[in-house]
C-alpha cells in the first residue's frame, strides 16, 4: 500500500462510521513481524492449548512445542485473570538466532534455511519438541481471540493487559493520534528495519477503539478496522557473473543468475532465478550485464530489469540449451508450456538426485540426518541409487563407517532415523 492509500483507509473508516472529516481517529500502529502465526487458548489461567493459524479456521496442533518457548507463559499473572482467554501472536527467529541455526545446519551437513521466517515455520512444526526447544525461538502476541470477560477496551490497553498477564509485546507499538502520525512510524521503521533484530515487513495500522471495531466489523475475512501497509520490496545493483542450469526432480530445466555478492534486505544474494527462457528473453537478460535485485515479499532474489547503460559491449543474448546439461538428453518443451524438461528421466543424474532429496525431505518420509550433501554423496559412490536403496544401507553399514566424517556413532543415528520411517 502507498501512503495515500492508507489516509484512503482512514477516509473509508470515517465514511463508514459517519464520522465528520475533521474528527480524530486514533490509531494503533504495529511493526508487522515476518513470522508464523498462531493461537493460544488459556482455560482457568493455564495453557490448555495452542495452534497454527493455518487457513485463518483450522490450524495445526503444536501445544507441545509451543510450550519450550521462553514468551509463552504455561500460567497467567495478574489479578484479572479470564476463566478463557484466547491470544493470537507471532512466533519468529531473530536474526542472530537465526544465523547461528544455519551455522550448525552446516556442520551436521543439512541444507540451511532460506530465511528466518521458514527457519521459524520448520522449527515450530517439529515432532520432537526437545528440536523445537533448540531453535530458541520467540514471540509477540497482539490479538484477542474468545474472552469469556472483557480485559480492555482499546487495543492498547489490550496490549499493556497482555503483558500484566506474563505475555510479551511488541515495545516498538505505537499509539497515535492519527493516520499522519501512524504514516511517520511507518517511515521512521521503513529506515530503521536493518537494525531491528529481527525482520519486519511492514506495519499494521489498527482503530484502537474496540467500540468502532465491532461496528467496523469483517469484510468476508478482513477486518475493517485494520490495514497491513507493508515496505515496498528492497533493490540493489549488482553484476550478472553467469546464467546456470539446475535440473530438478521432474527433469524442469531452471535457469539460475550467479551474482556478484550485493546485500539486499540485511541478507547477502548472490543467486537469483530467472525462472524460464521466456523470463530471459523478455528482460533480455544477458551475462555481464548490470542488473537490479530484489528480494520478492522480501524473501526470494529475483532479478527485476537490466541497466541497459552498463551492459558490456559484445554481450551475447543467452541461447538456452537443447540438451540436458548433466546426462545430454534432450531438454523437450511441449507446445503450451514455459518449462523445458529433460527427457532422460531416471537415467539423469541430477533428477535421480533431487528425486531422493524430495523422498528424505521434511514433507515426504523426513529422514534426519541424509542432507544435501549426504545424498549427492552416497549417489556419487553408488551407495545410493534410488529410494528403496535407503532402506538397504543397513546392509553397507561398514562402508558407512569407513566414509570421511561418518564413524559408528553418526551411522548408528542414522541407521535408526531410517529404522523408524520403515514403521
């Protein structure tokens, strides 16, 4: 949203509630956290439940793991506590914790996370808690949900309750008197967001009377009463050093921009995907030439345009390949199609690979301990050649134990791991 859409907001609240354009409504403005979404219900003052938000009805059940977190007190405070209380947060990952969770993703040769909010979203999803306690997570909580008795009526006198009850707010909230004052919180966040320790993606402007709420209601889903006007995506010039090809599961040729390093967001880029050929051609993406990143929602690089001044002399358009770069079959594209595949199934390398990556993945049979590197690794020396092999390592355990950086210990954890996917 632009700033004039956001007075536009005000202008429709006014409109709506038959307001006069001169008075006042006051607004509460929150840092809009990059995180996951989820609800906690309170019965008789203690932690009965908690949840994803999911699809805004039904959400996932994560009460076990949402009980290591240091921000969500397992008994309320205060002398007003509600027989039923139901609080809605987000749970994320700094960026200090987030850092180091990656540097030991690396040392135990597992892929790291694209980002803190799908490093939080994984963590909290875990089905050992003791994992999730590891990832030292945390937590804002800024909504009601069902109150079996009123505990405020603004939305911040709702906040100060919640941290008199033992939850944690955002402290960077503010109250303001109008949409102008709530705009220049925008922007003084918008410039101070790099050295906030976490990550944010905008800012959520809220009426703080709960009176003016309840008449404002929904639209389907959508408050009324509440706009999310977030940053406008960060860009950065950099030099196109090389355009790859990557070769996924399903033979789909994906062509990859390798990038001079350039820091977008607080978060060095120096891959970005190009998507298809027809992408290619339409920016005229050429190797050597300057181009403008950004991240896309803040998260995924991804190349916007060319600075057509700067492109190099003698800079060839780029010819995409007819042929699979890792076995040589032939890279099809059928008619109505932008993706171009490799026909060599199985008999391709680099699908056989991704194909046994996707099979040990968190969101297929989730064996811990075979990452990336183990799997290119077992594929290379022939220990591994298509799923059912997994389940047949048992068999090679000596040759397991032999491999640089694996010993009794590490196979034994993994021969479990895989022993109890056979379940």
């Amino acid at each position: 949203f632009t700033e004039d859409e956001a007075q536009e907001f005000v202008q429709r609240v006014k409109r709506f509630l038959g307001l006069a354009e001169g008075d006042p409504v006051e607004l509460v403005a929150e840092p809009k956290i990059d995180g996951l979404s989820v609800a906690l219900r309170y019965e008789a003052g203690r932690l009965a439940q908690g949840a994803t938000r999911g699809d805004g009805v039904v959400g996932e059940d994560v009460t076990a793991n949402l009980r290591t977190l240091k921000d969500v007190p397992e008994r309320l405070h205060g002398s007003r506590i509600p027989a039923t209380l139901e609080v809605r947060g987000e749970v994320f990952m700094t960026k200090a914790d987030f850092l180091k969770l990656n540097q030991d993703q690396e040392k135990d040769s597992k892929p790291p996370f694209a980002n803190p909010r799908n490093a939080a979203a994984g963590s909290l999803r875990q089905l050992d808690p003791r994992i999730t306690a590891s990832r030292r997570l945390s937590a804002f909580f800024y909504a009601e949900g069902e109150l079996s008795e009123p505990i405020a009526g603004t939305q911040w006198d709702f906040l100060e309750a919640l941290r008199e009850l033992g939850f944690r707010t955002n402290p960077i909230a503010e109250l303001c008197p109008s949409i102008e004052a709530a705009l220049a919180v925008c922007r003084k966040l918008a410039e101070t967001r790099a050295r906030l320790a976490y990550d944010i993606d905008g800012v959520v402007y809220k009426v703080n009377d709960w009176a003016l709420q309840r008449r404002l209601g929904f639209v389907s889903r959508a408050p009324r009463w509440a706009l999310a006007h977030k940053f406008a995506a960060e860009r950065a010039m950099t030099r196109l050093n090389d355009i790859v090809i990557q070769v996924g599961r399903t033979g789909t040729l994906t062509p990859v921009a390798e990038l001079e390093p350039v820091t977008v967001g607080g978060v060095v880029v120096s891959r970005a995907t190009l998507h298809n050929e027809d992408e290619i051609a339409r920016k005229d993406v050429r190797v050597g030439d300057t181009v403008i990143v950004q991240r896309a929602g803040d998260v995924i690089p991804q190349i916007v345009g060319i600075v057509e001044s700067k492109r190099p002399k003698g800079a060839q358009p780029f010819a995409f390949p007819a042929k699979c770069p890792v076995c040589g079959s032939h890279a099809v594209r059928e008619p109505g199609e932008v993706a171009r595949r490799c026909t060599g199934g199985l008999v391709c390398a680099a699908q056989a690979v991704e194909r046994l990556r996707h099979f040990v993945s968190r969101n297929a049979f989730d064996i811990e301990g075979l990452g990336r590197k183990h799997i290119e690794a077992f594929f290379e020396a022939g220990l591994l050649k298509n799923p059912a092999g997994i389940f047949k390592l048992h068999e090679r355990r000596a040759e397991l134990e032999g491999r640089e950086g694996w010993g009794p210990q590490s196979t034994g954890n993994l021969m479990r791991a895989i022993e109890e996917r056979r379940k």
